[in-house]
C-alpha cells in the first residue's frame, strides 16, 4: 500500500478535525476551517510528503462536482423556469458587467486587450462551492439571498463553456502557442459539429435519467444492497463528469444537468443521503488544497499590489453586485449579503488562469500573483461574511435563533406526520381508543397551540427519515400522513414506503390528482380530505329541500362507492388527458344510470308495499 498517500490522507484528516472546529467555535464557519489547515499545513506537505496542491485540487475538485450534482436534485425545471429572469438576466449582466469593468482596468494597467479579457473573464466568476457551502450552514439557501445567488453563480458555470472557447481564440493575437493535448474527444471535430454533438449529448443525459434510471435503481433496491446504491450512485456522478469532459463541457454544468434530471426520480433522497458524506469529505479536500495552493513568497515580494488588487476586485465585484441587485429586488441587507457573498473569485478561476497561463497570453509571475489573488478573495470571504452577519445584520433586522428540532423520548405504534385540523382529528379519535401516538409537526407554533390544549407534539420536518427514525419508525406499525404540503406528503410516503415496505402508510389526499400521487408513491390507504364533508352537507340539502331521508343515505352511499371506484380505475391512464376526459363523461353517465335504477327500484318496491 502506497505509505505516501496514507500519510497525507491521515494529515489532511487530522488538520481537518482540529482547525475546522476551532473556526466554527468562533463562528468563522468551516470553510475558513479548511483554507487555514490547508496553510498549516503546506509546508509538510511539500517538504516532507512531496505532494503539492495542484496534484490534491484536482482529486478534490470531485466535491465541487457532487455538490453541484446534489443541487440539481434539489431543483425540478418549474423552479428553474421560475428563478429564469434571475439566472439569464442578473447572472447574465454580472458575468458581462464585472468582465467588462475588469478588463477595462487590467488594460489601463498596461496589459494588452486580449490578456485584460481573459483575467476579466476568469475573475468575473464565483465561487459555487464557498458559497453554497455558507448559504447551506447558516440555513439560507432557500431565501431570496440564497435563490439569487445561486442564480448566479447557476449562470457562472454555464458561462464557463464559451469561456473556455475564448480563452484560445485569445491567444492567436498574441502569438501563443495552444496546447495540442485535449481531453476533448470532438475538439478537431469541424465547429459547426460540435455544438450539435454537445446536444446529443445532453440529450442524452437526460432520456437516461429520466427513463432508464428508474429500471436501474429499481433492480439494486431489490437486491437490498444499500453498498451497492452507494455505489451506483457514486458512478453516476463520476460518469457524467467523465463524459462532459470528453465533450469539453464543464464538468460541474455536467453534473448539475444529472441532477435536475433524478430530481424526480423515487429514490431522490436515498441518492441525496448516500452522497452527502462524500460531497462534505471532498469539498473540505478542495479548499483545503486551495489553502495549500496559496504561495506567499509572492505577497511577500508585492504585499502592497496585493492587498490593493484583492480590495478592488472585491469592492468592483461587489458594487456591481449590488446595483444590479437591487435593479431585480434584492435590496438593504440582502443586497449587501449578496455583494459580500459573491464579491470573491471562483475555483473554476484557478483553471482558467491555468489555461491562460499555459498559452502565454500572461506570463508565470502575472499567473503566480492571479492565482493568489482569487485564493486570497476566498479566504477573506468567510471572514467578511461573519462580521456583516455580527455587526451590520442585527441594524437591519432582529432576527431569532432557528428552534432546533425536538428530541424525541418515546416510541408508539402509530406516527402521525401533520397535526392540523385533519391530523387532530385522527389523533384525537385514536388516542380516545387507548391507541398511543408519537405527533411530528414543522410548525413551532402549532405545536405550542395543541400543547396548551394538553396534547404532545414534536417539532420535526418528517421528510426527513433521520427524524422518523428517532420517531421510532422501525417499530411502528403505522404512519399517517397528514401534513398540509402535498408535495411533503408524497416525499414522506414515497422514503417508508421505500425503506420500509412492510410499513402501513395511511395519508391524507388534497384531491384527485393529490390521491394518484399518493397511489404511486406507494401509499396503503388514503382519504381525501374533503369528500366526506361534502357529501354530509349535499345529504342534508337534499334532505332540507323535501327528499326522503333514507332514500337520500341510500344514494349518498351508492355515489361515494362509486367515486371512489372510478378514481381508482382512473389511474391506470391518469396522465392520459383525453383518455381521462373520456373516461370522467363515461363515469357520470353510469352514475346517473346507477341512481336512476336505484329511484326505479324504490319506486317499485314502495308499489308493491
């Protein structure tokens, strides 16, 4: 077994497990963690290892690409068609804008036009990973600052694509030579072919992850192999990253296109949980090795060019940032988070420097000082970050710590997720039957409300099977679902039933479609919540307008077999929108044939009485 690289795992792990909790312990948050263990412990590194930082990035970059992967997850096409203004036109006029004022200064500081374009461009970019990474640990991610920003930097890594094929064109009015080896497989392709490749490509992508992904996953859940799902889904990532390279893609854009793509795929969120771990060990890997990176021997020589050149770039991005915030409404503090966020330069800035080093367009001391430059922008940022959330956040707005979920000191049968009108109701009539439950509910006040009242709730987000399985869901017998998100009542049903098929899963439907979501994702038995309460009112109108009574509960009853029969039948063609208009007209026409009898019937029988 190879000493060397045992030796720098055991380092890089233990540099890790004693800076990063120091950091977080004076709420420098873990990414600064990780840069200052990746200067600590540099020189050991490079003296006594021999491994240096460029050889690690490159294996860490990994992270980025799994982090972007399990982004994509969490997005489906109609929250990307929502945030579209956002991606195209603010990241759209941040890359242009920040690019443009860059170069502007690079050429007055007497570098040529197409040198100042390229480090515009390649300095115009953020960082996904340092940002996403304090979005995600101060649980801002799915706010407006959060939403934005990553619209943002969403548009970066598109951005990096034609980037990547202006940098070359760049260096034929220089005079530099570009590199003949390329990862590239359609690089000598003929131009006009390689877009369409691209397409074909992504394409792809898509057609397996939406129709063949399913057959995939399906035969590894049966084979009960949770290894073997990490696995798979390990190599899907890395798959895809192979195969955006070989097309000259950004491997990261790669990534996050697989992402939306299993978005909607049953087993999302065994896949999330699966990859978590490694996503978190690989992006501390990555900036560490960016700490690593940081040669100091040329701050030491330009200290004051230095320090002038990671104030303006940040103050330049930022400002830009924040006008064009606020031109798309994120204004006050959040603007100022979102400049401050943003304002740093980005990993995908390291190869690109790297490139136009490698092709002359700047030479090894400019190259050398740029890429401390976005290093130094990184490091910073955490920093900033921590003093405007101490110092300028409270001026704005009184904020109040996030409750943390309720521990949870009991184990009963049957778990009841959702404890509002519809979950009080079931909870109230079991617990009147000695039936013992355990009460999840997101919401903290409701669970204050119903505690006054004299009934125990817990404060948990049951979409999480961590909470569930600290509810005591593997001795349970029953889960009932009751929650107000339709799309968090799926979720639910869909993780037991999928880890716990055995499991009765009782949940309540908002309607028709709500129930055939419910039916697909596995559920036992479920209720729609308002057809028992409107059926009750129709027999007592019926009733009030003079009809007899019994007749009135004979066909009440006769009409809710029959609706709960046909929704049934429906879903074998739910998603068909003329074969399910054709089968509702059919449906109504039997019903009133069934009714009609029934009237026929009784008419007969009251005759011969």
């Amino acid at each position: 077994m190879d000493i060397k690289l045992l030796t720098i795992t055991f380092v890089f792990l233990m540099a890790g497990c004693l800076i990063v909790p120091l950091a977080q312990r004076f709420r420098l948050g873990s990414v600064l963690g990780y840069l200052i263990a990746g200067i600590a412990i540099a020189p050991l590194a490079r003296t006594v290892i021999g491994v240096d930082a460029e050889g690690i990035m490159h294996f860490a970059e990994i992270g980025v690409i799994m982090m972007m992967f399990l982004i994509g997850m969490e997005l489906e096409p109609a929250v990307l068609w929502r945030l579209r203004k956002s991606i195209i036109g603010l990241g759209g006029l941040q890359v242009t804008l920040t690019s443009a004022a860059l170069m502007a200064a690079g050429f007055m500081m007497g570098q040529t036009w197409q040198a100042s374009l390229a480090i515009g461009m390649a300095l115009s970019l953020s960082s996904t990973a340092l940002v996403m990474q304090m979005l995600n640990e101060k649980n801002l991610t799915h706010t407006l600052v959060g939403e934005t920003s990553f619209s943002v930097l969403l548009f970066q890594d598109i951005a990096v694509i034609p980037i990547l094929i202006i940098i070359p064109l760049l260096a034929v009015g220089t005079g530099g030579a570009v590199p003949a080896e390329s990862h590239s497989l359609i690089a000598h392709w003929p131009v006009w072919l390689q877009p369409l490749a691209v397409v074909a490509v992504i394409a792809g992508v898509i057609l397996a992850g939406r129709y063949l992904s399913r057959y995939v996953f399906l035969a590894i859940a049966k084979a009960n192999l949770r290894e073997v799902f990490t696995a798979i889904s390990l190599a899907i990532v890395i798959g895809v990253t192979i195969l955006m390279e070989l097309i000259g893609m950004s491997p990261a854009l790669g990534a996050f296109i697989a992402g939306v793509v299993l978005a909607s795929s049953q087993y999302r969120r065994t896949i999330e949980t699966d990859i978590e771990p490694f996503k978190g060990l690989l992006l501390g890997l990555f900036f560490i090795s960016v700490g690593m990176g940081m040669d100091f021997s040329v701050l030491m020589r330009h200290p004051l060019a230095m320090l002038g050149a990671v104030i303006g770039l940040m103050t330049v991005k930022g400002l830009i940032l924040y006008v064009l915030g606020s031109r798309f409404g994120v204004t006050g503090a959040q603007g100022i988070g979102l400049a401050i966020g943003l304002a740093q330069g980005g990993e995908f800035a390291f190869v690109l420097l790297q490139l136009i080093g490698g092709l002359n367009i700047i030479d090894a001391e400019a190259q050398k000082f740029l890429i401390l430059l976005v290093a130094l922008s990184i490091g910073f940022t955490p920093i900033l970050v921590a003093l405007f959330s101490r110092f300028v956040m409270p001026r704005f707005v009184s904020q109040l710590p996030e409750r943390a979920f309720d521990v949870i000191d009991e184990t009963n049968p049957v778990i009841i997720a959702g404890f509002g009108r519809f979950g009080q109701v079931v909870g109230r009539f079991l617990l009147s039957q000695g039936v013992a439950v355990t009460v999840l509910e997101k919401n903290p006040d409701q669970v204050e409300t119903v505690g006054r009242f004299g009934f125990k709730a817990y404060f948990g987000d049951a979409t999480r099977m961590d909470l569930l399985h600290s509810a005591g869901i593997r001795e349970a017998r029953m889960l009932i679902v009751a929650v107000d998100d339709a799309d968090a009542a799926v979720d639910i049903v869909r993780q037991a039933k999928e880890h716990y098929p055995r499991l009765l899963v009782f949940a309540r439907a908002r309607n028709r479609r709500h129930a055939y979501d419910l039916h697909k994702a596995g559920v036992d038995a479920y209720h729609r919540e308002m057809l028992d309460a409107s059926l009750a009112l129709a027999r007592e109108a019926m009733v009030a307008l003079g009809r007899d009574a019994a007749e009135v509960e004979r066909k009440a009853a006769k009409f809710l077999a029959h609706d709960i029969q046909t929704l049934k039948t429906s879903f074998e063609f739910f998603e068909s929108e003329p074969e399910l208009i054709n089968f509702a007209k059919l449906s109504r026409e039997e019903l009133e044939r069934i009714l009609r009898e029934d009237k026929q019937d009784g008419e007969a029988q009251e005759a011969s009485n």
